[in-house]
C-alpha cells in the first residue's frame, strides 16, 4: 500500500532537469524512477512538462511536474496497492483528465509509474523484470548498438542520419555480443584517429566523427568490425535511424528543380549535407542502400506524417529489412493499430516516456506482438542511471534493445543490467 510518493527535479546526461518519483510503502519499502528525455521527440508524444521559466536551467526546469507529483498525484494515489500498476495508471489519467498528459506531464506520471512497479517488485522480493513479465519474460535482447552519431545528436558531424549502429546477431549469449561490440567501438575509435578525425562522443555515447555521408559511415563501421576480428553480415549487421522526420521540410525548403512527382507526397530536406528528397526517391534511397549493404533494420526511414510512403516501402523492402516506427508511433497503441491495418512498418521502437505511463507501454508491445510486429525496447538521447528498459526488454521478450554505446555511464548502466539479468536467467547467481 502506498504511503506516500515524493518528486524532485534531478538532472539527466545531458544536463537538463528531469522528473524523479519516489514512492514510500506502509511496510518501509522506498523505490525511485526518472523520466528521461528526448531531442528527436515526435510530433505525437505524450507531452513532457517544463516550466518555460527562462531564469531556471534556460526554461527547462521542472519545477510544475515535481509539485504535480508532490500535490495531485500523491492525493490521488495514496492508499493504493502498487502492484495494481493499472490501476494506478489509470488514476493518474483521469485525474491529468487530458489525452496527452498535458496537465500533469508525462515526465511525472511516468515517473511515478515506474517507481510504483519498482517499489511493488522490492516489496514482493522479485526483479523488475519479474514483476512485469511474470514467468513469461526469458529472452535476453540483442543491443543495437549506437557506435556513430548524427543528426541532432552530434550538431557538429556532417551525417544528416541520426544513428549509426551495429547489432552482434551471431553472439550466442548476450555477454559475448556486448564484448564484441565493445571491442568493434575500440577499433572504431582506433580507426577514426588515423584517419585524423575526431572521437569525441556524442549524446548517446557514439562517435561524432567529421564524415560527410552516410555510405563513408557504414563502410568505416565495417572497416571496424573487421580491423576488431568479425566478419560483416555473420558476425554483425548494421542498423540504422534515420530520424527523418526531422528532414520533413514544406515545399519552400525544397529545391523546386529537384521535384520530380510532388502529389501527395513529403518533402525531405537533409539538413546537413543539403540534399533534397521526395517520398519517392527517399524510398528509392533505402532500397540501394538495403542491397548495397547488410542492413537488417531501418528507424524512421520516412516522416512520421508519411503514411503512405510508409505502406509503399514496406511494401517494397518489408520481407527483407525490418521498418521501425519510432516517431511514427510514439508507443501508441491508437498509432500502433492504424499502422497494422495499413501495412506500414513492421516493428515499433518502444520508449515509455512517448506514452507516459508503463501499462500502456506494455499494451503497447503485445499489440505488436499479436500483429506480428516485432518491438524494439529503447532509451532516450537524454538518459539517467534508470535502468529499467532492460528489465522491460526482458519481461516482454523483446529480443532487441537500443540504448547507445558502451560510453557514458547512463547507457552503459542498462548493459550493465542486463548482464546481471544474463545470469539470474541462467540460474549462476
Ligand atoms: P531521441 O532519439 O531520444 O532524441 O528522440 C532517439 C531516437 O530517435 O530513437
Ligand atoms: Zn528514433
């Protein structure tokens, strides 16, 4: 039964507040949670809370969300059974009393939401994972493995995609895919100094490297793993997110020469390296690159408003390249059913936050996992010690997980998790 739930403002990797809940049990039991928070947030996410006030942390601070939590929430939920995590969500929700959090933020609902499940799981003797999955959760995820980063993540590298990464899917245990992967980033780094490049890191812990196109990218990554002692394609394959609803662009952004069919379609323009695409041809731009290299999964390939590009490409490349939807979806379930029904994407990156609250997060993967859409547990760009996306990725057998480089501890905290995980699953500990 909960006593009471407490927030503070603390600050996340890259030094913004976040939301922190702490719910305190009648039995003496106490557990925490932290919002994270993105920089590529979709349009359609639930809405995360700052307080605009320009004297404090440039208007970032979240001072409204805390006293929410301190107030509101704790009236509401006082008195409640933790483990009853529908229930509590529930009655977050109705008292927000808006469709996207808006009132109390997403960044305290989440937060207390997932304090509430650690809290009930500490209480009952059982790991997070337990308590989310029960008995079903028994699948260690394979990481996709941020080791370059672009887009808004690494403002200073020429690289318009916003997350290079390579996933060890010939490792037969998930502690011998981490060590590879650990030992491809170390090459990489090796690599990158002889070419005279930076190896500064940015904001999910992979490379910003001055490379100025995305096929430099992958074959430098390749060079990498090669130089580390694995074979491209047995050993690894590449991923990518592309984040492109960032490059969603209005016909002003766009060169009119460059316009071959504009009905009906979106404009992309790539920032950085200043090239211009339809629909169409960033279609056409996926399928080369997918046959040129051993791509085994593509992050927003198009804008999160492009839903018939999305049903065009996935018909096109689907059987051979899984189509995350990350901003496409927002880990809404609402989404999530309207991409099902019309062939758009076969997967769903799934990050709390862009839902706010863990049970619909849950509902959220075993929608996928009904439609035969595979879910893909993830972080944030900005990130704490929270490691609960690695209990998540197991309690649901998610089999993929995506939380950036093995550097900076606030992603390493969740590898680090998850090799604890590894061996309670195997019985070692
Ligand atoms: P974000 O990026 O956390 O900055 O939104 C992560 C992603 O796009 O997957
Ligand atoms: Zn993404």
């Amino acid at each position: 039964e909960i006593e009471k739930v407490v927030g503070r403002e603390i600050l996340d990797s890259r030094g913004n507040p976040t939301v922190e809940a702490e719910v305190h049990l009648m039995d003496g039991t106490v557990a925490r949670a932290a919002a994270p928070s993105g920089a590529s947030t979709g349009e359609f996410e639930a809405l995360e809370l700052r307080d605009g006030d320009e004297k404090r942390y440039g208007g970032k601070g979240v001072l409204q969300a805390v006293g929410h939590i301190n107030d509101e929430i704790n009236d509401t939920i006082k008195g409640m059974d933790a483990s009853d995590i529908y229930a509590i969500d529930r009655a977050m929700m109705q008292a927000d009393g808006t469709e996207d959090k808006s009132h109390f933020g997403a960044n305290a609902i989440l937060a207390v939401s997932i304090a509430c499940c650690r809290a009930a799981a500490r209480a009952q003797a059982i790991p997070l994972y337990r308590f989310l999955g029960g008995t079903y959760g028994r699948r260690m995820p394979v990481p996709m493995m941020n080791i370059i980063n672009g887009g808004v993540h690494a403002p200073t590298s020429g690289l318009d995609v916003q997350e290079f990464m390579i996933m060890p899917v010939g490792a037969d245990s998930f502690r011998e895919g981490l060590r590879w992967c650990a030992e491809v980033f170390h090459a990489l780094a090796s690599l990158l100094r002889e070419k005279g490049m930076t190896t500064s890191v940015g904001d999910e812990g992979g490379f910003a490297p001055e490379l100025s196109s995305d096929e430099e990218a992958i074959e430098t990554i390749m060079e990498a793993v090669e130089r580390a002692g694995y074979e491209m394609g047995t050993h690894f394959k590449i991923v990518l997110d592309a984040a492109s609803s960032e490059w969603k662009c209005t016909a002003d952004c766009f060169h009119e020469d460059t316009v071959v069919s504009s009905s009906g379609q979106v404009y992309y323009h790539l920032p950085k390296t200043g090239v211009d695409y339809t629909t169409d041809q960033l279609i056409a731009h996926w399928k080369e690159l997918v046959e040129k290299y051993p791509i085994i999964s593509i992050e927003d390939p198009l804008d999160e408003d492009d839903w018939e590009g999305w049903q065009k490409l996935t018909l096109e490349i689907g059987d051979k390249v899984q189509l995350v939807g990350d901003d496409l979806f927002v880990t809404n379930t609402n989404r999530l059913q309207k991409g099902i029904a019309q062939g758009c994407g076969n997967a769903i990156l799934i990050k709390l936050n862009q839902i706010g609250s863990v049970s619909e997060t849950l509902d959220a993967i075993r929608l996928a996992h009904e439609a035969g859409y595979r879910a893909i547990a993830s972080h944030r760009s900005g990130e704490t010690e929270d490691t609960t996306i690695a209990d998540l990725a197991v309690a649901m057998n998610t089999g993929q997980i995506k939380t950036g480089a093995p550097s900076r501890s606030e992603r390493v905290a969740k590898y680090n998790r998850l090799l604890r995980i590894e061996e309670e699953l195997h019985g070692q500990i």
